[in-house]
C-alpha cells in the first residue's frame, strides 16, 4: 500500500505509522462527566465497513501527521491532506 | 590542580577508520564524510512568512515549500516537512546563534551539527548502492540536483538530497542521525563492496 503524503509525494506504507479514526475529540476534563466521556473517547470506536478518515504520521518522512480517507474494504485511498491544515 | 586551556570545539569524524574495499583508480563508488554546520528551523505557528523573508534578506535564499533544497553560496536550506527546514553551511562563524538572531522570535532553531552526520557519496554506480536500501526513485531525470527527501535507508532513518553533479556523475548528501552513523556506514560498505568502494576526502 502507498499513501500520497501531501507534502513527501506518494510513499510506502512502512514510512507512516497507524493510529485510527480522526473523529473522536479530546473531551474537556473538566467536565462533570469526564469519566464517562474519556471512556468512550479512548475505547469506543465504530467499525465501518467503506470510507473512513484515519490519522497517520509519516514518521520517516516529513514527521507530520496527515488525515488520510481510506476504504476499510478495499484500502483505496481518497485523498490524504495534512491534519496541521484540516478544520477536523 | 589540572590547567584547563580554552575550549576549541572542532569537527570529531562519526567514523575515524572510515575506510574503502579498493583503491581509487579501481572504484565506481567514492564516498566521503563531510563536517556542515547544521541547524533545524521550524517556523512557528503562523510565521512562516516571517521566515521566508528574513532568509530571504539574509542569505538571498528562497524557503523551499516541499521537499527541495535551495543552495547561494556556501549556504543551503533543505525542506524536511510543512513547516521545517535544515540550513546546511560548511564555512562561516558559528551558524546556529547567527540563525537565532536572524530569526528571533518566528522560528525555534536548534543546532544540529553534532546531532547528525553527512556522507557524500558519488561514482558511476553510486545510484545501484542506494537503491539497495531505499525505496524511492532516483533516476536521474527524476530526482533532480536539487530535490531531496526524508526516508529510511536499510530501516535508518535518512535525509537525503542530490547535488550538482561533479565530472557528470551524480554527487548524493545523506544525513543520518550520529548514533546510528555506524550502522548507515556498514550498510554503505556491504552494499558497495561489489562495485568497488573508495574513501576520499575530495570526493
Ligand atoms: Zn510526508
């Protein structure tokens, strides 16, 4: 598999490292229920089956982290843009 | 007690018995270890700009936007990510508090010359000994004089550029952090070793 590093130019998977789902946001720890929400952010994750938006660091290249827009069934790539530059 | 005199900091090779297989007139591959002053300059947030035009003030050096390296004079600024670069000089005062002031508060940077060692590499089968650790393209039309590119070497981390070629052969920097400068150097030599490997400083 070959992910398109905005920055680096198409580069092979062994260059990045995995970490999931780009949807779940830090919770406020302040919160009342802090607990409850730091539980579902760290462990609770949905397993779709198509598109997902996924962070990787391209540790051996250009040290940033991207989201990447990978099909779950197919590993066809989307598009990978740089987390630094995405509203979300 | 022990007089102590002045402290002279001077370049320490990485590598002191840095040696070669054969003797120059029978190597297709020349390799050499090169002392640049190094500095990382990462742009703060928002300040990229900033940067731009104080390097540009400064030095007359245009701030690569990817993976590229621009070179005036002794001077070089090699693109490493978004929003980091390495400035490379290989003469000159004392390169990373120069920077710092030319710099001040748009960019964090932080001396790198003992933090890495740089090997040039060049000869006709220079390309062949690379490729047996690195999986991007340097055909020669491809990567260019000029480009450069954040990678692994035999699973080493690497930053690598292409220089001017020398004599029309293709001239290759690699940057590799110290501690592992042995092991990017024994992959050097094994992977050379069939081509024929000569160590000249003039390289
Ligand atoms: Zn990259």
């Amino acid at each position: 598999m070959r992910i398109p590093c905005p920055y680096c130019g198409s580069r092979d998977l062994s260059e990045f490292v995995y970490h999931g789902d780009a949807a779940p946001k830090r919770p406020d720890p302040a919160a009342e229920n802090a607990s409850e929400l730091f539980y579902t952010y760290v462990y609770l994750r949905e397993n779709p089956a198509g598109p997902l938006r996924e962070l990787w660091y391209h540790a051996s290249g250009c040290r940033s982290w991207l989201i990447v827009t990978r099909d779950t069934r197919t590993h066809d790539i989307a598009g990978a843009v740089l987390a630094m530059e995405s509203a979300s | 007690m022990v007089e102590r005199g002045p402290l002279v900091l001077r370049p320490a090779s990485a590598i002191p018995e840095l040696c070669g297989s054969v003797e120059l007139s029978r190597a297709w591959v020349l390799a050499c270890e090169r002392h640049p002053q190094l500095a990382t300059v990462i742009a703060y947030k928002g300040r990229r700009a900033d940067v731009a035009a104080r390097l540009k003030d400064r030095y007359a050096l245009s701030l690569p936007d990817g993976p590229r390296r621009a070179t005036r004079g002794a001077s070089a600024l090699i693109g490493l990510g978004p929003r980091s670069w390495l400035f490379q000089r290989e003469t000159g005062p004392a390169l990373e508090p120069e920077l710092s002031e030319v710099l001040g508060d748009a960019a964090a940077v932080t001396n790198q010359s003992d933090g890495y060692v740089v090997f040039r590499l060049t000869g006709p089968r220079v390309r062949d000994v690379l490729a047996k650790g690195i999986s991007i393209d340097l055909h020669d039309r491809v990567f260019v004089p000029g480009c450069s590119v954040g990678t692994t070497c035999a699973h080493i981390g690497v930053i690598l550029w292409r220089l001017e070629d020398a004599n029309d052969v293709s001239v290759f920097e690699l940057a590799v952090f110290r501690s592992l400068a042995r092991s990017l150097w024994h992959f050097i030599e094994e992977s050379a070793a069939e081509f024929g490997l000569a160590v000249t400083p003039a390289c």
